[in-house]
C-alpha cells in the first residue's frame, strides 16, 4: 500500500475551532471587556448550562479534573484506615486523589470487553479490605474510553455495605444509560475539561455533578478555601480550586454544539467497527444495550499491535497507547493492597491495545484510510 502524504491528527482542535471560532472570540472578548477573571459570571452561566444539560440538581466547577475528585473525598472526610476501590488499568489520578489524603487505594481489575471495573473482583476485595482492617467505603467507577459502568450491578453490590460510589466520568461526560445522562448516577460524578476531552477547554476545568444538597454544599465552600458565608469565614479545611472565567467563557459555546459532536463521534465509531468487523485477531469496542457512549477513545485489543501501530505510523496516521501500564505495574503504586484474585486483565491488555484517531471532524476518506491500512497487514 503506498504512503499518505498528508498527516492525520489524533484529535483536532483547529478543525473544531474554525467551526466555532467568531464565538470563542467574542465570549473571550465580553470576559476581557468585564475584567471578573476568577468567579466571573461567565463561570455561573456555563455550571448552569451544565446542570440543564444533564438534568443534575447540582454542578459545581473547579480547576481540573482530578480536583474534582478531592474536592468530593474530601467533602466525605476520605482518610487513613479508608479503602477507595479503584480499576487498575486507567488514569493515574483516580488513584492519586485518595492517596494523597491518606486513604488506602485497593486495586481491583476490569472487564476485557467493556474496561471498566470488574463485579466479581469488587465483591471479592471488600472481603479482602475488611480482612486487612481497612474500611471499605468508597469505589471509583471510572467511565473508561467514554463508555459508562455498569452502575446497576455495581449498585447491587455496594448498596448494603455502606459503600460509596464515585464516577469518574473524565472521559464519559455526554454519555447515557437507558437515556439519562452521566452525572445522575452514583452518590457523584466529576468529570474534566482538558482540552482532549470530548468537551474541553482550552487549559484545564473539572467539575463535580451530584443530586446531593449537602455534597454541594460541601464542595463549594471546600474549593474556595473551606468559606463559611464569606470570604474570609473559613469554617473548614479547604482548597483553591476555581475554574477560570475565560475557559468557562469557552465551554458555554463549545457545549452549544456537543450533542452534535456526541453524534458525529459515533458515526465514526460505527464506520470503524464496520469497517472492521470480522477480522481476526482484532477485536472492536462493544456497547452494551441501553449504554451509549461519547467515544472519547476508540480503543481496539489486538494480538499484532505493535505491527498496526507501525503500520499506522509509516502511512502517518498516529495511534496511541492508553495504558502503557496498568496502575498495579506502576512503581508509585506497587505498595498498595491488589484484589486477592488478581488484576490480570488489567495486566493484560497494556501489550494489546490501540487507540485510534477520533474527533467530531474526521472525513469519510481518512477513515477509510486508516481502515485500510489496519486491513492491509491482515491480508
């Protein structure tokens, strides 16, 4: 097959940008006019729009996604002798977060077709925390590639022992289960807005989402500094974790135009998993019924991975590893209790997945293109 001249972005900003640009501009420009660059009105509008989005009662910004987790574990006083539950193959910052505060991680694994958490292995390592003294109270749901849990099973499972559950919705935020949208589901969500998430800004945001009168009430005065009724009413330890009012600004027109986003997202999933269908040794995403998702990654596990990613890269089209390792094999991490069953899915899959181009702006020509290419070391 010969080479392709022309690159291929992973995720292409300036194509959404020329879209939307004159706006951008202009919500940049009525911020730079008032001058309320922290806390400005701008940051009032967009968590409101946020909560007309998804149909949760309550949607507080902050600086950062994995702010969003703190602010919430910090607001449910997570510490020392605490088990957070976490899925070993995922981002590092669902695992920081309760580090930090002293609470002890404890790694579960995941499902090979879906990568989110694994049932069978949380049921099992609340049996282990409590045998190790540790007091299981929390599990990190991560929405892994933009697909969500299984929050029905995971409920049943956490429901009588006094668990808590915590979405990290980073990449999931615009899914649905059976049509309502991430951030109705657990006793919270938070989500992130940096930039390569499918609604990003253009620096760094996160937000917590939850149905939760005191949670709010908690996170909004813990990321302002722990303030009681007033600025300098402190009435709890607290953090500084704001979004800025220019990115605010930003978000309120890129989410005018996420559901149509959201769609295009999945029509280039459906044209890969087509294009793709049958072939052996490579096996597509898998949606379960009633679940959608916003595609933040569109992840492939593959036996020759190596050899597409190379092929990939000699036709320029990039391609990515999301995990390069599990968190279990991470150095940072080892001393942290692992489900006496095993992560060995978690283990697994860093040698056999690949992460495609995807973004709302991709043309029907490159998909085929890289299609294409993929097939072509099959033959």
């Amino acid at each position: 097959m010969s080479e392709y001249s022309a690159p291929v972005n992973f995720i292409d900003l300036k194509a959404q940008q020329s879209v939307i640009r004159d706006r951008i501009d202009h919500a940049i420009s009525r911020v730079l006019d008032h001058g309320q660059y922290i806390m400005g009105p701008e940051v009032k509008e967009f968590e409101n729009d946020l909560r007309s989005y998804t149909g949760v009662k309550h949607a507080l910004t902050c600086a950062n996604g994995t702010d969003a987790l703190t602010l919430v574990m910090m607001a449910w006083n997570i510490g020392p002798g605490d088990a957070v539950f976490i899925p070993s193959f995922t981002y590092v910052a669902s695992a920081e977060t309760p580090a930090q505060l002293g609470a002890t991680p404890f790694f579960i694994d995941v499902e090979k077709d879906t990568f989110n958490l694994c049932q069978k292995s949380l049921k099992q390592a609340i049996i282990d925390a409590r045998k190790m003294n540790l007091n299981p109270c929390l599990v990190i749901a991560v929405d892994l590639f933009g697909q969500p849990a299984d929050f029905k099973s995971i409920y049943e499972i956490t429901k009588n022992e006094n668990i808590k559950v915590l979405v990290d919705g980073a990449q999931s935020f615009g899914a649905c289960i059976d049509s309502k949208k991430v951030g109705n589901y657990g006793d919270a969500t938070t989500t992130s807005f940096f930039p390569a998430k499918p609604l990003g800004c253009y620096g760094d945001g996160g937000a917590v989402l939850t149905n939760d009168d005191e949670l709010s009430h908690l996170v909004n005065s813990i990321r302002l500094h722990g303030k009681g009724t007033e600025k300098y009413d402190n009435v709890r330890i607290g953090v500084n974790s704001r979004l800025d009012t220019i990115q605010a600004a930003i978000l309120i027109e890129k989410l005018k135009i996420f559901p149509e986003e959201i769609e295009k997202r999945n029509n280039i999933a459906t044209i890969y998993s087509e294009g793709l269908k049958g072939v052996s040794n490579l096996i597509t995403p898998k949606l379960p019924e009633k679940i959608s998702s916003v595609w933040a990654q569109y992840t492939l596990r593959l036996k020759y991975r190596d050899k597409i990613k190379n092929a990939l890269s000699k036709n320029k089209i990039p391609s990515v590893i999301y995990y390069p390792k599990s968190l279990t094999q991470q150095m940072g991490y080892k001393e942290f209790p692992v489900v006496s069953t095993g992560v060995n899915v978690s283990d697994e899959l860093p040698g056999t997945v690949l992460s495609l181009p995807m973004h709302p702006y991709l043309r029907r020509d490159i998909l085929d293109k890289i299609v294409d290419v993929i097939l072509s070391e099959y033959e």
